[in-house]
C-alpha cells in the first residue's frame, strides 16, 4: 500500500504536465511537453501516453494503478463534453482511449475542480471538509468542495464560478453573458480595464495593451489608473465571494492561479466589500490565498486518482 | 411502520401551522393558530406544544416519534441562530425547549430548505436528486437539494438565495447589502418597482402603493407599467437563476411562493435572459412551477422529520 502512487496529468492548451505523486502528496518525479495542436485527439492521448510511461519507468519500484487527467472544460463519465481551447477533445471518450492504449485505470477531472481539491487537499484548505475555490488566470475557474467531495453537478458542469453576475449589463463574456465576474477579477480584465480606464488617467505611466504584470507593477509604484484597476478587481470579487458565501455559507474560501499575484493590491477592497454585503445571519469564513501555487492543480488531480483508487478498492 | 407518523410545524412571523403526515406523505391532520409575539420564546413553546398535543390526540392509533418545525431564519443543531421577524427566538435552545414539554425527539429546519425539501419529495422536483428551489414571498428564500439532502452550511446559513446579488448598486436590501435578488423578484419588489416606475408611466391605472396582487391584476388587463414591473422581475429572476445554473448545474429549479402567481407574466422574460447567459457547455435544467402551493414547507419539513427518524432507526 505504501508504494501505490498515482499519476497525474494537468493538459492545458499549452502544455501537457504530468507527475507522479505518492499518497502523502509528494512529487516523486515529473515531466512535461507542449500540448499536441494537430486537430486530432489521438496526438494528445499518444502525448499522455509517452508522459506516462516514462514517469511509471522511473518510477518502476511503485505500484501505480489509476491515471488521472485534468482538462481546461467540462468533463462527464470519461468523455470530455466541452473545452473551448481544446475543442478537438469534444464529445471524446478520453478516458477510455488512454486506458487502451496505457492499460491503466484513467480518470478526468476539470482543471480548476482539480486546484480546488488539491488546496483542500493540502493547500489554504486542508482543515475544512468545505471548501470553495476560486483561480484567477487568463479566465476565472470555480471549485467547490462540499464534505471533502467535488460538487459535480448534472452534466459535470457546477462550479462555473467566473460566470458568476456581477454587473447586470456589464462586459460582454466569453461565455455570451455579461457582467461575469471573469471580466472583473481575471489576468484578461485586468488587461481591459486597464486599457478602459486611460482616459481618465491620463498621466499614468501604463502604454496601452499593458500586460497584467505590468499594471500589477505600476499599481505597486503608486500608478492611479493601475490602483484603480485593483480596487474594481476587489470590490466585483468581493461582490461574487459575498455571493458564494449566501449560497454555501463555506468554511472557507480559497484564491488561487497567477493574477492571485496582486492580492495585496485586490484584498483590502475585496474584504471591505465582503463585510458591507454578506448575510448577517452567517459566520464570514477565511478568505486566503492559496498556498500550492502551480502544484495545486497536479496535486488535486493526484488526489481525485487516489478517490478513484480507494472506490476500487472496496 | 406504516401507523408511524411525524408531526410537522410551520412557524412563520404571523402563523403558526401544524399537520400530522404520514410518511406517503398525506396530512391526516390539521391545526394552527397565531404566532404568540409575547416576545417570550417560551410562549412560542408553549404553543407549539398545544397544537402538537391536539394533533397527537386526533391520531391516536398512529404512533408519533418526532416532531420537525420550520422557522424562518437560520438553524444550527436545533438552536435558532437569527430570525429577523421572531427575534426572540434568536440563539434559543428551541429543539430541547420543546423537546422537554412534548417528550417527542424534536427537530429544527430553515423554512425555505422545508419548501425546497417538500417540493423534491412529491412537488415539481420529485424525479431529480438535485434541485434548486426558490420561494418568492414578502422576501426571497432559497434552498438546494443535492443527492436528496439539503445543503446546510457550516452555521446553517446556506441557501440564502434571495441575496444572490443581480445589480453591483441596485436597491438597498434589508441584509445590508445592495441589488440582492430580492429586491426585484419578491412580492416587496413588485411594489417598489411600481412605485418607482410611476413617474414614467403616467397613464397606468396603478395608484400609489398599490399591491403586488394589484400590480399583477393590472398587468394582466395590459397595463404598461405593471407588464415593466413582471418584465424587470422576469429579466432579474433570469440572472439569479443563470447564477445558480452555473455553480450548481443542477437537475431541476423550482420556484414557488405566493409571488409565483405572476408567472405567466414574468416567466417569457426569466427564460429569455437564461437563454441568453447560461454557460454553454451546461444542458439547461427545466424551470418549473412549485406544484405543492402553501403545503411545500409544511410537507418539506415532515419529510425532515421522517429523515430524523429514520437516522434513529439505523
């Protein structure tokens, strides 16, 4: 039992990262290649696959028994059912192709499902059986842990939580709403609102099309229009955690992914917005930044390979 | 086992409804009277016990192991945590009160989860494990069922979708914070937004302060102004809904409460807009009807009585 491990796999629309994690969560040995783009699922099975095999050779004095795989969308039964920036895997049985051709148990996860459970798992959240997870990258990903299990919902699609309304008639999203909160909080808004907002700040040191990390550097040296930018991330993100909060009244909340970076720019407005608006009735629980930076995903992947597992098990 | 019945209770700031219900779920037995407003707790005790007795006495050949009562607000292993509108209950160590002067295991539930419980056992959402129930009344109450069981929360707070917030600066809330669902889908909303929408419809044959049972007749006769009140509510409801979509991606949502009755009029416009903005990659839950109209709650709350039951019986 002590030399079971699991294997891992983060497949973004860049790159494909995968490790071997023991069951205390250690990372034993990891490895990595750029996401096949040639339109055709069976290169990113053959990519898994390769990955796979040559982290299972070194580590050829474990047991392993269950792959998992993380897919930026939706996920149902081992078949993915939408991923915008890998739209070659809609509708394919996923699992049951890697299985095939690996031979080992696999199962998927969503991608942002997976930084949830790794951060309940041993993050910002590892005292609390409930859980929710935000992760603030190029778009806003949700998880919510309920019980130490992933809320999956009908169709493998809860926990949309970039999608959450914060402005009835705000920006246009990706998603065909508007106003989501993944046009207020995420590396993309930052970049938009940055760009909206020169006008008004005309001495601003910021050139158009900052990137993210450039107006998070200005709003560091005091730039107004960069300030500004971080106190309306805060302030809607305060507005969609207030939300979450009424709704599942967690034992705590978790910010992670990369524009988490400007959280002491983005968190004194988010914590002042969450006292004026949530319910009074509840017990406000922790907000915290996430502790397993770009580990989280792979780790929450590792463990839901584990659940699996264990379910096989008994 | 079949002559094993549970007594349930409505406790609502005005009323105070008891039924006997078998567990087929028919009430064999009906009484109520005024919520004493001593502002005793005891004399809310006192009379819960009354009317428990009386139906106990009514069936006197079924045998009566617990005993469940809804209140409106927040509970927590069985002390109310707040009820804005029967405050002296708050922090009440109501189950063991009652408990003490009936003899019978006793057992608290927030009113709108009763609603939501009683509508996924034998009303609208009986076929789904996970259903989202709204209850438009005075305010908003909400509840989720997921795999058949009622998200609590960690204080008892979960659920509170009635503040689910639709516009970032919309209308004051009475929770402290601003544009909650409630503040344009509840029976107070109707009346607010007609109010407010006086000035521009100079022709309605609204009066100032008319009813929401008012405003819903003069819609029904096409008046203009009461038509943009259902408009506005139908077009909010379908934000707060897309919300819930969303993060719950659940099987079914429900939505009763005695300012449903407008749903023929609010209804086109709360589909419209979730056709609108619901995620894409979720299938879109059917949005129904309460069909279990003043019993749900009374009904939701035996069922929490039976679960209680039968988690002794194991």
């Amino acid at each position: 039992m002590s030399k079971e491990i699991v294997l891992a796999a983060d497949l973004g629309g860049t790159n494909l990262r995968m490790a071997a994690v023991s069951r205390a969560g250690e990372i034993l040995f990891r490895n990595g290649c750029e996401t096949p783009r040639t339109g055709s699922p069976h290169a990113i099975v053959d990519a898994i696959v390769q990955s796979a095999k040559e982290c299972k050779d070194s580590c050829s004095d474990h047991e392993i028994r269950v792959l998992a795989v993380s897919v930026p969308g939706t996920v149902k039964n081992g078949s993915v059912v939408t991923t915008p920036n890998l739209p070659m895997l809609d509708g394919f049985a996923f699992a049951a192709e890697i299985e095939k051709s690996f031979g080992i148990e696999t199962v998927l996860e969503n991608d942002a499902n997976a930084a949830a459970v790794g951060e309940n798992w041993l993050g910002a959240a590892k005292d609390f059986g409930n859980s929710v997870c935000l992760t603030l990258g190029t778009g806003i990903g949700g998880g919510v842990v309920l019980g130490g299990t992933i809320l999956r919902g009908t169709n493998g699609a809860a926990g949309e939580l970039g999608h959450v309304c914060v402005e009835a008639n705000g920006a246009q999203c990706g998603c065909g709403s508007r106003g989501c909160i993944e046009q207020y909080a995420s590396a993309s808004a930052i970049v938009r609102m940055a760009n909206e907002l020169k006008e008004k700040f005309p001495d601003s040191v910021l050139h158009s099309n900052a990137t993210a990390a450039e107006v998070f550097s200005a709003a560091k040296c005091g730039d107004a229009l960069a300030g500004e930018v971080f106190r309306e991330m805060g302030t809607y993100l305060g507005i969609a955690i207030t939300d979450l909060i009424n709704i599942f009244d967690p034992e705590a909340i978790v910010i992670c992914g990369g524009a988490s970076e400007g959280w002491e720019l983005f968190a004194p407005h988010m914590h002042a917005t969450i006292k004026q608006r949530a319910f009074g009735g509840a017990e406000r629980p922790p907000i915290m930044r996430g502790t397993l930076g770009d580990n989280a995903g792979i780790l929450g992947t590792a463990r839901v390979a584990f659940d699996r597992l264990d379910s096989l098990s008994r």
